[in-house]
C-alpha cells in the first residue's frame, strides 16, 4: 500500500483524481441545488474553481513543471477565490 501512494504521488496521479472527485462533487451539488439561483451556481463554481487551480497547482509541481506554470496555477486560484468572496459576502446583504 506505501508503494501504491508514494507512486500516485510521484506521478502526480494523486492530484488527477482529486480533480475527478472536485468534478464529481460540482456536478453533483449542482445537481442537487437545481433551482437555485445563477447566482449561487456562480459562487459555487468559483467556489470549486480556486481548489481546483490549487491541485493543479499541486499537480504542476509534483510533475516537476516549472514556477511559471505552478505560480500561474496560483494566480488563478487567487483569483477565483476573491470571486468566491464576493459572492459569498454579495449574498450576505
């Protein structure tokens, strides 16, 4: 088992199916709010964006990608997640 995770970790396999399972999840919540509105499907899926541009971030570097690319994964999580913060704090009101 040891030898099972390390490799998922080497290879950078353990960040892709984190990813499926994000996917799964939105899909799922979306699925289940379906009436809600655009609104909150839109914060959701910032919601959802900022830890997926995490594990690819993760992914990039487990992969041995450069700092441009991790950095860029970064950035994007940055701004996904200053998405998610407005919408969260816009539905407070």
């Amino acid at each position: 088992m040891p030898d099972l995770i390390a490799g998922l970790i080497e290879s950078g396999l353990i960040a892709d199916v984190a990813i499926a399972l994000l996917l799964v999840e939105a899909v799922l919540l979306l699925l289940l709010r379906g009436r809600g509105t655009a609104r909150s499907r839109v914060g959701l899926l910032a919601h959802l964006a900022a830890g997926g541009a995490l594990l690819l971030a993760l992914r990039a570097s487990l992969t041995g990608a450069g700092p441009g690319a991790i950095a860029g994964w970064l950035l994007a999580a940055l701004v996904a997640h200053a998405a998610d913060l407005h919408f969260t704090l816009r539905g407070r009101r």
